[in-house]
C-alpha cells in the first residue's frame, strides 16, 4: 500500500505539500496540487483518517450511538441517518449501547477520541447531567429518543405518553373495556411513559387497569410471550392486550394462537413502533407509528448543522407524535 512518503517521491514535491494537498490546506498551486492527486490516484493512496482527524483537529463523520444492533427499530433510526449523511458527504462511525451506561459512555467517549464533532445518541442510561455535559463539549452532539429541558434544542423525541394514551383511545373506541398490557421490564423511560398514557385513557373512561393485568418481560418476542403468559395466568378476562412495541405484540399473538384463542375474534392486539414486522405478521399488526427514520434523518441534519458552527436555536425543541396504523390484528366488539 502506498504510502504519503511514496506520493511526495513521485510526485517530487515535499512531504509538507502532500499533506496540504490531502487536507485542502492552502499555499498549493493549483497545478501543483491536481498533479498530486493524479499521483495519489496512480499509486492507489488512501490517506488515513485517523492522522487527517490529528492535522484538521476533527473528523468528517457522523458519530451515532445506538441501543441495539439486532433490533429492527434500530436498522430503520441508523437507514435514517445514513440517507442524510450520504447527501451531505460525511461517514457514519456507528457503535451500539447495550442499554448499559457504561457501554454507552464508552462508546460516546471513543467517537470523542477520533474527533467526531457531529453525534446523533440514543442514550437511555445515561443520567441527565453527564449528557448535558457532552452537549457542551461537542458542537453537533443531537439525542434522540430523549429530551433534557436544559438542553432541549439538541433533543429530538418521541411524546410516549400521548402514543400510549392514543392506542388505549383506540382500543376503547372499538368497544374493549377489558384491557391487558404487556409492557417492557428495561428501567428506562420509554416503558413508563406509554404505560402513563394507557393509564390515562383507561381513567378518562371511567375504567380501571389492575396490575395483575401487565405483564412485564424483555421488549422483544419472546418477552412478548413470556409477558403474555404471566397475564393469563392471572385468570383474568380480557379483549385486548397493548403491547410496549412490535416485537412483543407478535411474540403474544404466537402464545394466544399457540393456545387455540383466536387473534383478532376473541383477543385483539396493538403494537407499537411499525416496523416491517408488523406488516407480516398474520394478522397484520395494527400499531402505533413511530417515525423514527424522519426523526434520525432531522437528528442528523441538525448534528451536521451544528458541527458545522451553526448555534442551535433557544426555546426550540424537535417533539413527534405517534400515528394508528389500522391493520387487522385489532377488531371492534
């Protein structure tokens, strides 16, 4: 592999100007400068970006910090990030929490370390004031799924309880009084939030949701049955179960079904997230949409706009609000 020593013999020019000419430093001819990079392109040389980040003191990249790889909420948050940093010519360095705080330290502490100045963060462990902190040392640092108040123009973010709220409405417009939920045992907000919002809706109609009705279990398919199975075994009659996201809805439509109790006619399920799961389930899930591919694509155009030097606004903050998506899993009684 050629190196910027092997460029600067055979372009016969000096080491310094190789250099300048790699990082669009001034003091080149132009001239000068188009025939280095034709011998660049001859030998195949590949600058390096880590000793670029050391000359410019930053890299141009996208840092994103996600929860899960193998989640496909978080394929469809990294797709919208990836779109916008493809139109704005810039990398994406992506690394994943875990839902730990340490893990989620680390891996915003080693995009620090390359120089990244655009971040977008999916942090759900981390304690507010160690992510203000991180706002005011990197310029374009932009969380999403989160909002701070201090910091609230750099927060992209999802209203949890008015989605949760909003399919509980659904549910009891379609004539169910008798609700279960099957909701997420991670302590992080998200869970607590919708289940706020059920509350709420279930309260306004002059109902009662028992505890003995949630079940609690990991936010994936099988928590999704496991949750489910806790709730049946409570005995309890219900007609529709709401389900924290996606996964779990499918995961306790396969345990309903397993049981010979038929979805949609005799239980109905919601969900939350519409991913592509939900699409082919059978039946197709009905469930809340979360708009997570235009909210990374506004998360990254922010983290963009403001490593580039641009101040973020005050009294501005970046809310969404979830959609009903009507399929078939979910029928009026």
């Amino acid at each position: 592999m050629a190196t910027i020593k092997d460029v600067a013999i055979s372009a016969g020019v000096s080491l310094a100007t190789v250099s300048r000419v790699v990082n669009n430093g001034p003091k080149v001819g132009e001239k000068t400068r188009q025939h280095v990079k034709k011998v660049m392109q001859e030998l195949g040389y590949r600058p390096n970006a880590n000793a670029r980040a050391l000359v410019t003191q930053k890299n141009a990249a996208l840092g994103v910090v996600v929860a899960e790889l193998r989640d496909p909420f978080f394929a469809m948050l990294a797709h919208g990030v990836e779109t916008v940093a493809r139109n704005n010519n810039v990398q994406i360095l992506l690394s994943a929490g875990s839902i730990e705080e340490r893990t989620e330290l680390k891996a915003i502490e080693t995009l620090m370390e390359y120089r990244v100045d655009a971040m977008v963060v999916h942090s759900k462990t981390l304690d507010d004031t160690t992510l203000i902190n991180f706002a005011a040392q990197i310029p374009g640092f932009v969380l999403i799924n989160r909002y701070i108040a201090q910091i609230a123009n750099r927060c992209v973010w999802l209203d949890n309880v008015t989605g949760g709220r909003l399919m509980a409405e659904y549910a009891l417009s379609q004539g169910h009084r008798q609700l279960a939920v099957i909701s997420s045992d991670y302590h992080i907000d998200d869970p607590n939030e919708r289940l706020e919002g059920i509350r709420q809706a279930i309260d306004a109609a002059g109902l009662k949701l028992d505890e003995c009705m949630i079940g609690y279990a990991s936010p994936d398919q099988e928590g999704g049955m496991q949750a489910m199975r806790n709730v049946l075994s409570a005995s309890t009659d219900f007609s529709a179960v709401l389900a924290y996201n996606d996964a779990m809805a499918a995961g306790a439509m396969t345990l309903l079904q397993d049981r010979c109790i038929d979805v949609p006619k005799q239980v109905s399920v919601i969900g939350y997230d519409d991913v592509i799961l939900a699409q082919y389930c059978r039946p197709k899930l009905t469930t809340l949409r979360y708009p997570i591919e235009a909210m990374a694509a506004k998360a990254a155009e922010l983290a963009i706009h403001y490593a580039a030097g641009n101040q973020p606004q005050d009294n501005v903050t970046f809310k969404y609000t979830p959609t009903i998506v009507k399929r078939d899993s979910l029928v009026r009684r």
